[in-house]
C-alpha cells in the first residue's frame, strides 16, 4: 500500500479556510503566503499548512486556525503574513492584533471554542469542518471516514441498515423532513420493472437566496456525503448513484470529482467495495441552476436529460424514479449524517434534539445579523439563542423584527416568538417551515409587505410555467403586492391575495407552486397591520416602499447644520429641489420622483423621510 | 494505490490518525515547551526542536505537545525548554542540545522521571500553550 502523504509529525497545523467564501476574500494567496514565509523560516518540517472547508464564519474570512490550541485569526492579508509566521509559528507568541475581537470589545477572544458564533453549536454533518483537508481522502479516513461503510457491508443486513436510520429518527433535511428510514424502506420494498436497477440519488441544487448550507458540506467534507450514499445503496439495492449540483458551486462540484476518484481509487467505490462484493458508483450531475429542479421529480427530468420540470405525484420517486425505476432521493446534509448514526448508533443521534425532531441542523444565518455565516445546532434551540447569542445580534443597535425561515417556501415569524424551538413541527405551526435550513434575519427597518413582494417575484420568476395556478397566480399575487408597495392598493386586495393564496396552495402541481404563497400568508397573518397602513394611509411605516415616502428639507438643519451646502440640489436628477447654495433648500414634491437620493446625500441629516 | 481491504483500511486509519491528533484539541501526557526568543534561537533552539519533532515522528507518539514560547528571561542559560506532565509541576531544563533533548524526552516526559542533570528548578510558572 502506498505511503501516506499526511502521515507526519508536525508540532503546529494551520488550518486555512478555503471555503468559498474565504477563498473570495483570497484565501489561496494567503496559503501560498503562508507556505513561502514558513519555508523561508526554515519551518516547512515543523508547520504544516492545511486547507479547509468553510469554518462558517464567513463573515470574518479569511481564516486561519492553529493547532494545537484552536487560536482563531480572521481577515488576515497576504501583509500580516511575516509577521504572524515569526511571532507566533516560530516564536511562540499568539497575535492578539489578528484575533477577534467581539463587536464594541477591546481584548480579543484568542480560542475558537470561546468565540459565542462557536460555543452553542453542535457538529455532526459538519463533524469534520475545519479539520481535514477535503482533497485528502486519508484525513477524511483518519476522522473515521468509512468506518460505517465497512460496518454497513459486512456486519449488517440491508433491514438492519433502515432499522437503525428508522430509529434515529433521522428525516429529510431538503425541505419536507420525510422520515429517511421510511423512504428508504419504501425503495427497498418497491419492485423494479423487469428486475432492473433501482437508483439512488443525492439533491445539492439548493435554490435558495443566501443559502448554502449543503455547498459547505460538500466542500468540507465531501466523502461524508459519498459514504453516506454507498450505505444508502447497499441497504436498498442500488448499484449506481447521482449527485445532482449546481454548476454555480465550482469548488464543491471540483471537490467532490476529486474525492469520487480518491474513494474508487481506494475501493470505496465501484466494483467489489473493500472486498465485499458489493458494487456501487456514483456520478456528478451538473445542474444549469433552475430553483424547480430542486423538487424531487424535476430534478429526475434534469438527470435524464430532459426538461427539468416537475411532474404530478403519486407515483412517487421510490416508486418511479429515475427511468422509471425506484429511486431514494436525499438531500446532501441527509446523506452526511448516515454514516454517524452508523458509525455511533440510532441512540446516540435520537440523543439530540426534540421529540420529533433528532439531530442537527445547518442553517445559513444571513440578513440583518452581526454574525453573518453557516451554524450547525442542536433541534429544539430556539430562534433567540440562534439570532442572540450564536449571531451576535441585530448590527447597529436596530431592534429585531423578524425572521425568514424556509426560503421563498417559508415564511416569516415574528419577534413575539422568538423563543420559538426549532423542529419542524413548531415552525410549521408558526406558519413557516424548516426548508433546508435559510434563515433571514429582518431588523425593524424592513417592510414586510416588501419582503413578501421580494420571495414572490423570485419563485414567480422561478416558476417553471407548466402549471397554470403556479405560472399565473403567482403573477397575479405579485401584481397586487407590487400595487400595494407603490401605493395604489385598494381594500379588497387583502381579501384578493388571501384567495389568490388558497387557490394555488390547492392546485398547483409541485411543491414550489403548493409553497409560494407562505411569505405573503405569513406577514399577512402577523404584520396585516402594515398592509393595512399601505392600502388606507398610503404610508410605509419602515419608509423602504419608496413610492409611498414624502421627502422634504428641515430648512433650520439645512442652515443652521449644512450651511445651505447645495449637495442635495447637485444630486437630484428631476430637479426637484429649489434654493441656492447658502439658503435654505425644499423639495418640490410635484416634481419629485421618490428616488432618495436626497437623503442619501445629505450629511446632516436635514431630508426628512415620511 | 492498490484498493483497500476492510482490515487495510482499519490500518489506515490507526496510523494516519495520530497525525490529526493535534488538531482536534484532545488531552496530552505531556507538553514540551521550547523557549524560542531570540536569545534561545541564536544559542541553537531551532535544532533542539528539530531533534524533539524527529524523536516524536520516530516514537509515533501522538499525545506530547510540542509549543514554542518566547524568551523565558534567562538568556545566559538558553536553549531551554519546561516540560510540563499531567498532574506534576512543570520542569525547566537549561543549556540543552538535541542529545539532551532526546534524553528528556525518553527519561522524563515518557519515563516519568526528571533528568535532574539538566534540570534548572521544579516548579516554575506555568505556561500557555
Ligand atoms: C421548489 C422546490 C425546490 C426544492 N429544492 C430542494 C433543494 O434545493 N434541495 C433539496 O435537497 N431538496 C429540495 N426540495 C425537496 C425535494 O423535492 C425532496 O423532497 C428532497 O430532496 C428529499 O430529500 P430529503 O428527504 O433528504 O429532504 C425542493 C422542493 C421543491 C418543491
Ligand atoms: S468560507 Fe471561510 S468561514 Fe466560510
């Protein structure tokens, strides 16, 4: 057996993030910085430089953590390379200059695991982020890596194999949380037409805006995701396999290739898997990046090469899948948590979590928050200690309004319940749904009736267009908003989208359709009251519905503050402000077209928004 | 690469991981701290710590910590290192070289018995890591 390249003493490892989001913010240069200034130091023996999957607080990229002792440094530049590299890799003394330091903090929190963003999470599907460097099949494999695999092919029968997923109570993390040992149970007991294959296939088109929970994934720790499908194969007998991913996520996709061709390299994959007999191979599908070919039945369409549009069910993909063949279709986080619950046992997964809900959950934490980034919690945390504590906040001392849960698909849920456990059952109670793990997070200056308009003109845009309730009512939900946000709504046209609402609910054909309308029911349902003021005062309480806002100049501040500065008048391109540099200024609202630059412009405060 | 067998793999793993040990922030017999300021630099530091890493590679040993630290005060002395053992005060060993490192090494921070020849005093200050 070839030698490992990793198998080497080295007294620190330097753990570069080279996730997509550090690597944007020039996460290789840093490496290869790093790499020269250790070599010119003679260090190249004693500090090895290793990258990474996203450590998710992207937010602060680029990343560097040292072990041993877990010190975090973060927005690191090629500059800060020398000095770090003598002070701390040679001569033992941590940087405190680089290290974080918490918002309105003037001592910096050295250790990772002190870090807030850090201390509440909990890492099964990302188990092995920040760890291994996914190119690196042995470190994946030193980290346990198909352990459960050699388990699940020679010490279990495919029934035991669903019976111990059954019991962990695992359920789908795509968006709908089916329960995965039923749906594999289902695929093993579906027959294939004339005894032919059954497939199974994994689902990494993730759609949502500002989501990118199952890109970490792959990118961090891909062959969690292929060991969990080899298993998934083996337990209801499949012999080939598909991941289906965006080609918008070119390091994921480059990753995963890389570790496909590792694992058949070492017989984790393809014929005779570790000697068992057993064969199973797994191929990339490419996918051209259309939200509906995240459902479960478009997404088939696009594998075979046709139309990537959604088709009735029943039958469903166990049933008739891919080809017409039982197919068990999971979601890339799915996947990364089977060989854990393999490898630790059903009990120890069924440990974490609520009474319908067990294990973790990746989000994407994006929006009004301090903490911008990718966090792995426990089910059953609730909003507050995800928005509060691992997030930091809400920026600028603004005051938490809501949050976005479950992409386009989801809904809103209000401050009122912010203690709100996170399971699939109470969110779906508040209206919303787990989704696949978005979470936007909303600050008193936003408009619910525009957030609503915003998620309804991305799946209106994403409909696919085959169904007429999906195609057409969410074009005339969407005119209504739009009407509504520029002032011309009428009464009726809350009780329009209500209906509007409930029929596509009814009648649409997929998922996208049947969900579409939530953020509209949700904010309609705890914010009515500012649809209502939109429709009977024609005013936007949160002044972001720029239709509805009355500029005009405090001519005291404009004086007596800005000295008649003229800035704003320069900057109007509908000459709609009068007065001359020296004087006092006022916009002539006949002419105005509500665009604010004005108060964009104005240092000193003195364009007042109504 | 040949594939790997089910007891092939099981090797892999045994032996690859004591490489990731460090990372993953796990307890250590012992920690080895090599005073690396300047002073401990220009008196040969860097070769003491080379001998330590090559003995540690050597031995497969995956639960000594081995840190640099800046100067500890007493250049005249240098190159030292503490030693520091679960449980016991930590040791400072001065004028070393890497004979005296490897012998440390065997004698006191897997033997459990401290090399008094080279020792400067039991129980100094503690260090970070
Ligand atoms: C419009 C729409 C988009 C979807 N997008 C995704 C997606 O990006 N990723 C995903 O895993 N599931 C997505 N789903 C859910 C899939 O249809 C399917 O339920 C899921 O992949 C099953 O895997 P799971 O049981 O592991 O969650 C989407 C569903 C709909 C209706
Ligand atoms: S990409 Fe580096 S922390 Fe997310």
């Amino acid at each position: 057996m070839a030698e490992v390249a990793t198998a080497r003493t080295y007294r620190l490892h330097l753990m570069v993030c080279a996730g997509t989001g550090c690597v944007s913010n020039h996460a290789f240069e840093l490496k290869t910085a790093l790499e020269r200034e250790i070599e010119k130091h003679k260090l190249e023996n004693e500090v090895t430089v290793v990258p990474t999957g996203c450590n998710g607080f992207c937010e602060r990229g680029p990343i560097l953590v040292v072990q041993p002792g877990n010190v975090f440094y973060q927005q690191l530049s090629v500059k800060d390379v020398p000095h770090l590299v003598e002070e701390h890799f040679l001569k033992g003394r941590p940087v405190a200059k680089f290290m974080y330091f918490p918002p309105e903090e003037k001592t910096p929190v050295p250790v990772l695991s002190d870090i807030p963003f850090f201390k509440k999470q909990v890492l099964v599907a990302l188990r092995n982020r920040g760890l291994i460097d996914p190119e690196k099949i042995e470190e994946a494999i030193a980290r346990d890596g198909y352990k459960a695999l050699a388990k699940a092919l020679t010490e279990m029968s495919p029934e035991a194999i669903i019976s111990e997923i059954a019991r962990s109570g695992l359920r789908g993390r795509g968006g709908a949380g089916f329960p995965t040992g039923l749906k594999w149970q289902l695929v093993r007991n579906a027959v294939s037409p004339n005894g032919g294959a059954k497939y199974v296939v994994c689902n990494g088109d993730e759609g949502d805006p500002g989501a990118f929970m199952d890109r970490s994934i792959l990118e961090a720790d891909p062959h969690a995701v292929i060991e969990g499908m080899v298993i998934g194969a083996k337990a209801i007998g499949a012999a080939a396999g598909f991941v289906y991913v965006r080609n918008e996520y070119p390091l994921a996709v480059n990753r995963l290739a890389v570790a496909l061709e590792q694992a058949r390299a070492f017989g984790l994959l393809g014929r005779d898997i570790l000697g068992t007999g057993f064969d199973f191979d797994i191929r990339i599908k490419r996918g051209a990046g259309a939200f509906v070919c995240g459902e479960e039945t478009a997404l088939i369409a696009s594998i075979e090469g046709r139309l990537g549009e959604p088709r009735p069910r029943p039958p469903y993909p166990a049933q008739s899948g891919l080809w017409g063949k039982p197919t068990c279709i999971n979601n890339v986080e799915t996947w990364a948590n089977v060989p854990v619950i393999i490898d630790r046992g059903s009990a120890w997964f069924a440990g974490i979590g609520t009474a319908t809900s067990k294990g973790t959950k990746v989000f994407s934490l994006v929006g009004k928050i301090n903490n911008t980034g990718l966090v792995e919690v426990p089910m059953g945390i609730t909003l507050r200690e995800i928005i509060s504590d691992i997030g930091g906040g809400i920026p600028g001392g603004k005051a938490f309004k809501a949050v976005q849960t479950g992409g386009p698909s989801g809904g809103c849920i209000p401050k009122e319940q912010i203690d709100l456990p996170i399971d699939y059952e109470s969110l779906a109670a508040a209206g919303s749904m787990m989704g696949s793990g978005g979470m936007v997070v909303m600050d008193e200056d936003t408009c619910m009736v525009d957030v609503a308009r915003y998620f309804l003109s991305f799946t209106q845009d994403e409909s696919c267009g085959k169904c007429t309730p999906c195609r057409e009512g969410t074009k005339a939900m969407l005119d209504v908003l739009t009407r509504i946000t520029e002032g011309k709504g009428v009464p009726d046209d809350i009780a329009l989208l209500e209906d509007l609402a409930s029929a596509i609910k009814d009648t649409a054909l997929c998922g996208l359709g049947k969900t579409a309308p939530n953020p509209v029911l949700t904010t309609l349902r705890y914010f009515r009251d500012e649809y209502e003021t939109h429709i009977r005062d024609r005013k936007c309480p949160a002044h972001v519905c720029r239709q509805l806002n009355i500029y005009a100049i405090d001519p005291r501040l404009c004086l007596d503050k800005g000295k008649g500065c003229d800035v704003c008048r320069r900057n109007c391109a509908s000459e709609a402000i009068s007065g001359s540099k020296g004087e006092a200024h006022a916009v002539l609202q006949d002419k105005c077209i509500k665009c604010g630059v004005c108060a964009d412009v104005c240092a000193f405060g003195a364009v007042r928004v109504e | 690469m040949p594939k790997l067998t089910i007891d092939e793999l099981a090797k892999m793993r045994d032996r690859t991981r004591r490489t990731l040990v460090p990372r993953e922030g796990g307890e250590f017999r012992a920690k080895i701290n090599v005073h690396m300021g300047t002073c401990g630099i220009a008196a040969g530091a860097r070769a003491v710590m080379t001998a330590l890493i090559e003995e540690a590679e050597r031995r497969s040993l995956q639960d000594v910590l081995l840190t640099s630290s800046g100067c500890a005060g007493l250049c005249s002395q240098e190159p030292m290192m503490t030693v520091e053992t679960v449980g016991k005060p930590p040791v400072k060993y001065v004028n070393l070289d890497p004979a005296k490192a490897r012998e440390i090494l065997e004698k006191h921070v897997l033997g459990g018995s401290i090399v008094r020849d080279y020792a400067l005093g039991v129980g100094s200050e503690k260090t970070d890591a």
